[in-house]
C-alpha cells in the first residue's frame, strides 16, 4: 500500500496497487469500470484480470509495464485508474480512470489523476516524456446531456495540464464482435510541462496507442489515419 497526502476535508484516502485479480479490491475496481464504460469502450474482464495477475511478475515480453491502481478509504474502493508504461518510446497509456458515482464532485478525480500521474513519473529508467490518452469525441455524441459529460471530461483534463489534439484521426480497433470501431480525440499530460508536441512525439503515441494497446497493423487503416492527419511542419499542441 502506498499512502498518499488526504484531500482536505475528506476521509484519508490511499493509493493502492492490485496485482491480484481475485482480491476484494479488485473485484471493487472492477464494478467501477464496468459501471463507468459503455460496452463498446471496455477490454473484457477476464483480459484485465489476466493483466492484473501478470503485473505482479514485472515487465511484459516487450517490456511494457501494467499498472492497475485504486483509490481506496478505508477498506472502500472509491477510485480506480489503469496504464500501461511503455519504455521504448518514454510514454504512459491511461486506459481507464473512473470514481464511484457517489464520489463525484468531491475532488476525487483530481486527486486520482494526479497520484496516476505522479506514479507514471517514478517509473524506472529514463523519464517517462509523459501520459496520451482518448476522450470521447463530443461532436460525434447525440445526445445533448451525454455530450456535455463528454465536454466536461475534456476540460477537467485540460484543467490539469493536459493537451487536446483535436486534429489527430483517432480511430480505434472494435473491442469485441458485433462492438463497433470507434473514434477518439487524443490527450496527452506531458511530464515537463512542455505544451508544443512535436510530430516524432505524436508518432510516438500512435504506436503507444494503436500498436501496443490495440494490436493495430501498421499498415491498417486505423494507423494511415492517424499518421496522416498529423501536421509535419510545426510542433503541435492545444489547450483549449
């Protein structure tokens, strides 16, 4: 158990790794991810348990590292948030993070994101360059009450420092059959704080994103959309 600093005002709260997908914090974790995703954006559980389970035994194959993290007062899982490090390229994926719906507007989301990213910043080796991620393209939503939540996502990350790509062409692999494919827009939280992005960087993520995560060719559809939407004449970066 790592303990980290309390919000104010609220119970204790500590940072805690699972490494065993069968422990009561876990199978907590996991009621939170599966009531927090639609159907078309979550990995199958028993993926994630095989994940979890193999954390414990270091890096993968090709040296990625999984961490499946929580936020936990007292024996409660209040929070959950889930990456991967990839050390070749320097960067994190933050595949999930979500709170309990009672915890919400407490500060608790802040309070995750950033011990994740605190986390991220102790990884072993040479400094990781920073986080990427995908966010729900709100003008691809609907629903008016479902894209305002998507909108609101977006600027609680840029609120933390964190980089929206907008012209990047994310789109994603299904998830699982009958699922469909789906687009994103790209964040990134960058380490340094350094807001121009250059294009090898956004590279970078692709491969983090689309090859490592979800086992996209290089030569699919999915990687030729985003390489071609990246701008190669200047550094990129927009935070608002």
């Amino acid at each position: 158990m790592n303990d980290q600093t309390s919000r104010p005002g609220a119970d204790a709260l500590s940072l805690v790794e699972v490494q065993d997908a069968q422990s009561p914090l876990a199978k907590e974790a996991l009621a939170i991810y599966e009531a927090s995703f639609p159907v078309e954006e979550r990995e199958p559980q028993e993926n994630l348990g095989q994940l979890i389970n193999l954390s414990a035994r270091g890096p993968l194959a090709d040296g990625t590292l999984f961490h499946f993290l929580t936020g936990v007062a007292g024996a409660e899982v209040q929070a959950m948030a889930l990456y991967t490090y990839h050390p070749q390229q320097r960067l994190g994926f933050l595949g999930y993070m979500a709170i309990t719906a009672v915890s919400r507007g407490q500060g608790l989301g802040s309070w995750m994101f950033q011990q994740t990213m605190a986390r991220l910043a102790e990884e072993a080796g040479e400094r990781p360059f920073g986080m990427c991620w995908e966010v729900q393209r709100p003008s691809d939503i609907d629903d008016p009450h479902e894209r305002e939540l998507a909108e609101r996502r977006i600027r609680f990350y840029q609120r933390h420092g964190s980089i929206l790509f907008p012209e990047v062409d994310l789109l994603t692999p299904s998830l699982g059959e009958g699922l469909p494919d789906v687009s994103y827009h790209l964040m990134y939280y960058p380490l340094d704080g350094e807001t121009a992005v250059s294009p090898d960087r956004l590279r970078a993520m692709i491969d983090v994103i689309l090859g490592h995560n979800y086992g996209a060719a290089p030569d699919s559809i999915y990687y030729r959309r985003a390489l071609q939407s990246i701008r190669h004449d200047q550094s990129a970066g927009a935070t608002s």
